[in-house]
C-alpha cells in the first residue's frame, strides 16, 4: 500500500520524527477510537466539534443530526479537518520544559460528502454499530425510514492524512540525568467500567457478550 | 457570576437542553482534563490540532513548540475554537439511532494572545505541572532562558463559551421499551496504570506521591 501523500498541509513540521504518513499507522489509529473531533469554517470563524466517527477501507464516516450547525453547513461541501487523539500517557521528565504527553494522533484533511443513498447509510450505520459491539446489530429493532432520514452521514476519503504518534520515556537533557528526579511515564487508558443496566429494561434480560467482553482496541 | 453569554455561535442548537453556559459548569469540565483540540484556519483550510491546556481564572493557556504550524498562525491574531470533550460512557439503545455516547465538552470561541512576557510564561507553565503534578515543581531543575523561549504559550479570554453535556440511560422511544434487548451505559474512564519508571533514573529514587496518588479530576 502506498503512503498517503505527504503535502505542505499535513507535513508534520514539530518533531518531524513523530510523523507517520502510511496507512496502517493510520488505520490502527482510527481503528483504536470512536470520537473524532471536526474542524469546519463559517464566515471565517473555526468551530469544533466532538463527533462519533468510524472507518471502512479508505473512507472516514462521522455522523449527527441534521438539525446541527455542523451538518448544515459541512452539507455545503466546505473543507474540513478530522483529528483523532489518543492519550497513552503522561511523560514526566525533569525539567518543566521536557514534560510531555504520549499519544497518537491522526489529522485527515478533506472535503465531507453527505452520504444521502438510504441503503448506504443503513449500512455506514451498521457498520458503527457493529464495531464498537459485534453482534449487537441484529439484536436491535431495525431503524425506521424516518430514522434514517434524520440520520445525516458524512464521509471523507483518506488521501491528505498525517499520523503523530510519541511513545515512551521522558527526553531530557543529557546532564540532565545526574539529577535525583524521578522521571517516568504514567499510563492512561480509557478503561470500562461496570455496565449500568437501563433501570426500564425488562426483567430477565441478561448482560449481553458484546457489553460484558467489551473491549476497546485501543 | 454572570453566564458566557450565548451567541448564534455557540448556543447549542441540537438537543438544546444538554447546552449549558454558566462558568461553574464550564471550569468544571475544563478543570477535568489537560488535552484540548485548537481549530484555527489557514488559507480557508480549517486545522484540528491536540495540545495541553490548563485554564486560570478566566482564562484558558495552552502551549507548543515555536516550530509549529499552529503557534507560528496564532501568533498572528487569528480566530480560533478550543474544544475540550470527556468521553464517559457508552450508551446502548434498543434501535441503531438511539445510541448515543456520554460526554462533557466545552467549546471556547475567541483569538488567541500570546504570552510573551518570561515571567507571565514562567507562571504558566508552572501552573500547568503543578495541577497535573501538585508539588512537583519544585522538585524540577528551573526552565533555562533558553527553554523559557522555545516555549510558546498562547492564551485565551473565556468569554463566548458553551458547554455539552449527555449524562444517564439510553432514550428509546416509548413503544421500544417493551422489546426484549438489554439496553443501558458502558461507563468509560481514563484511567492510570502502573507507573511506568525512567530506565535511566537514579539509583534508589521513590516514587513521588504525586504520581504514586496521581488522580485526573474527571
């Protein structure tokens, strides 16, 4: 598979060294996590927005609502910049300067195209579905036609795409090290906790595998 | 204390009832996390950059490289959004279109300043270890002048600001309730794992309490 092109654009300029153009670099972080964050222009003024996302193939796919500013606007087919972030941890180091976060990133920069075929959002929203919980999908009263149409789907080709990925422990200064500072990495993970049943669901119901065994592959 | 006063730019339009502008809830959300999203144009290109930012006051501060593609823009004044979203939970539905997730965001509208004073930076990123790392400050060797300059720390007046809030169970619609699937809230938290030490520390170093009782504030 050839990189995704590396433009002025998308170019990782700080720490250059952090930057990743090919596409498995890519994909495993968007595979890794559900919330993407939008950047779109109106009149000049950046907004961004927190949104659910997914992947399939070389396309990016986000949704909401049609009654959103975000929507309504990406609709007109106006530039857009996708980011997603991962947090692994936080790096101590031992200067204030040297401080820094582990993480990977990925910036996809595009124009958003509405998804408007009922059978392809049926299926983008499958596909959502089915990911974060195998299985479920099947389980669930199928959406209805007026669902579907206050559903609006976006997506993007990956083409302009950069990854930033830091991984391990702090870089300080060489004469730095002589110092009696503990200095480290702290993990962080997004971690499930206990499932928290619908207080209206109907008695007997039991856990279902996709919620006990959910895992996040992050 | 006055609310954020809401504008056509950031009141909340879909689902208005999760919108929230008054600063107790605001500083809440953005005291309880470290790693915002910037968006910010160039050339009619939106960027979404992630970065550490920590709030005082009324104001938000983050910070970089001078190398960056972000600072070297927003050292000229122009627009930005700084966005900051909590992800805490998964929220599984009895049909594809009532799943939602559990969130806290901020959307901050406004223009960046730069801080360009040594001191005012100095205290900045004090302020920024020092709320992660309570006492550890102290502990660092001092920023050398050279590093109080390959700092770039912008800041931000709050002013135009909104929040975004989903809390509790799935809403389905009143007739699904009497469909047999579990429905309910995957709880998800960014948690701390094992610290992880420096393979280059000292000899007999112990772990400071601030990272042995470290606790994100979410």
């Amino acid at each position: 598979m050839e990189n995704y092109r590396r433009t002025e654009r998308t170019r990782v300029r700080r720490l250059p060294e952090r930057g990743h153009y090919d596409r498995a670099t890519v994909h495993a972080i968007l595979d890794a996590g559900f919330i993407c964050h939008v950047g779109y222009v109106i009149e000049g003024q950046p907004y961004v927005t927190p949104t659910a996302y997914w992947r399939e193939g070389e396309r990016v796919y986000w949704h909401g609502s049609s009654a959103s500013r975000m929507l309504r606007n990406l609709a007109k087919g106006i530039p857009v910049c996708l980011t997603v972030t991962h947090v692994d941890g936080l790096v101590l180091a031992r200067t204030g300067f040297n401080h820094s976060i582990n993480y990977r990133a990925v910036m996809a920069l595009g124009v958003a195209e509405q998804v408007t075929e009922e059978e392809h959002k049926l299926a983008a929203l499958k596909e959502f579905v089915e990911r974060l919980y195998p299985k479920r999908w099947d389980t669930l009263r199928p959406p209805s036609k007026q669902e579907l149409k206050a559903t609006t789907v976006f997506s993007m080709q990956l083409d302009e795409v950069s990854a930033k990925v830091r991984v391990g422990p702090p870089h300080d200064n060489a004469e730095d090290y002589a110092l009696p500072i503990w200095a480290g990495v702290l993990p962080l993970t997004l971690t499930p906790g206990m499932p928290e049943p619908d207080p209206l669901n109907l008695a007997g119901l039991t856990l279902p595998e996709h919620v006990r065994d959910f895992v996040l592959e992050r």
